[in-house]
C-alpha cells in the first residue's frame, strides 16, 4: 500500500481520479483577494503563528496561500468535512459544501531526525485512504519541512468554488480544537469493566509467533470514554493462536483500525477478543 502511494504520486494527476489536487496559479499576476470566510476548524492542533502572506511576492510567482509555522510532527486535523485526497508531502479536501482546501510540506523525516525518508505513518493518520469521507476536525497528519520548505510550516490553501481564495479571514475566525475530533467505529461497543480496547491498524504481523505490530487510532476505556491519537503511537500485541486464527489477520487492510480488547495483569496485555477491521 506504502509502495502504490509512493509509485502514484510520481504518476500524472489523472491518475487521482475524481479527486485531483487543485491547482494554484503560478504567475507574477495579483490573485483575487476579496475577504471571502469559510466557516473551517484551525487545522492544527497546538501552538503556531501565521500572518497574512497570501498573494505575496516569491520568485516569479505570488504566494497561493498562508504558511502557518508549527513544531514538526504539530497535528493537521481537517478543516472541513468532505472527501480526502493525498499524495506525497500534501493532503486536499474536497468540501462537502464546494469549498476546497490544500496543505502541503507534510513532515518526511522519522521523528527527532531530518532523514526525508517518507515513512507515511509520520506524515499521514493512519486510517486514512484515498477518497475516504473525514470529518471537521479529524487527524489527517503531521507539519513537517518537506519539499523546498526552509522550516516547519503548512502551507495552507483555500478554493471556493470560484477560484482561490485568501485563508486569512477563515484562519482569523476559525474553530480551534484542544485534540483530533473522535472518528471511533462501533463507539457503543465499549470494553467491559476492567478491560481496555485499542483501535490500532495493522503495519506487521507474524503468524508463526502470533507477534502483531500496529499503529494506534485510539483508545476506549471501559467508562466509555475515547481517546484518539494526535502522535504516531506504535504497539505491539502478542494474539493468542485461537483468536488469531479465527481473526483471519492476513486479509486485514493496514488504513483501517481492527478492535483488540485486553485487561493488563502483572504487566502483560491479555488479549480476549479481535474485532476484524471494516473492508
Ligand atoms: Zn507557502
């Protein structure tokens, strides 16, 4: 799945469909810069700052949108609800109302480095899949310094559905969450007393010794209560042969989250049921 993504976004951008990433102008010429608002959740989550640099001078083009400079690794949760396209280093969400956004210079290093490996599980959520509905507010990845970008920032952009438009207005007014809305399958199904479940999506996994490494949504605790991951949080679970077997683990997809439910005794995760993940 790593490798498809990796091989398309080399390809043309007929190759993403009904959703292609929008295109900003690229010329010396004045962009529109009537005031238009978007009502839009601030996509990141934490400390940033941002002025308006939209429509300003670069090097032989204007600058199509607002830089919002973060820490690496700063969540980006999505401004609006709406279909969800990504490639390599950017992210664009087609709104379900016309409105269009873009955010590029998603983070390609491993954590604490500047390696540029494009590992995905650090650039993007782990549950997203191209033309997947998100919510308002829903982890869909991480600020990085990736492409041409001299420090950590996203470059954010803005379409109405006549063209694009400046962020500012929309930044300066915009909704901001303390963590990732709580996008949970089955919420209802909550573990019971004493027990824990972990939302987690498959990155590897050993039949023989019955080893399962993931990458975790989120978490529910037998109150009820959710937790959703803001960071990469990798987990490592050993499922009993019975469970496993029933689970059919060879068939999960990796950007779905499959339920693992367990109490903790004497330091251990004791695995009682494996809900598989949706399709
Ligand atoms: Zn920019």
């Amino acid at each position: 799945m790593i490798s498809a993504l990796l091989l398309a976004s080399t390809q043309t951008w007929a190759a993403y469909g009904n959703f292609p990433p929008p295109v900003a102008p690229f010329s010396n010429r004045s962009l529109p810069v009537s005031h238009t608002r978007m009502p839009i959740v601030f996509p990141l989550v934490g400390y940033n700052s941002y002025n308006d640099d939209y429509n300003s001078h670069r090097s032989g083009f204007r600058h199509t949108g607002i830089d919002i400079r973060a820490p690496k690794m700063t969540p980006i949760v999505s401004p609006i609800k709406g279909h969800i396209g990504f490639k390599i280093h950017s992210f664009w969400i087609y709104g379900d109302y016309g409105w269009k956004i873009l955010g590029t210079h998603l983070n390609d290093d491993t954590p604490g480095t500047n390696d540029g490996k494009n590992n995905f599980d650090f650039m993007f959520a782990p549950n997203i899949r191209f033309g997947d509905h998100v919510e308002a507010g829903q982890l869909i990845g991480y600020v990085g310094d990736s492409g041409d970008a001299t420090g950590p920032h996203l470059h954010f952009e803005m379409y109405s559905p006549n063209g694009i438009r400046n962020p500012f207005p929309s930044l300066k007014s915009a909704i901001h969450a303390d963590g990732p809305v709580r996008v949970f399958r089955n919420i209802q199904d909550k573990p019971d007393p004493g027990m824990e479940r972990f939302e987690i999506c498959k990155r590897n996994w050993s039949h023989l010794s019955g080893n399962f490494f993931g990458i975790l949504v989120g978490k529910q605790y037998d109150n009820g209560r959710v937790i959703m991951s803001r960071s990469p949080s990798f987990v490592t679970f050993n499922f009993p042969e019975g469970l496993a077997d029933k689970a059919d683990i060879d068939s999960w997809p990796t950007d779905r989250p499959a339920s693992v439910y367990f109490y903790r005794e004497a330091g251990k995760m004791i695995i009682t049921k494996l809900v598989p993940p949706d399709n």
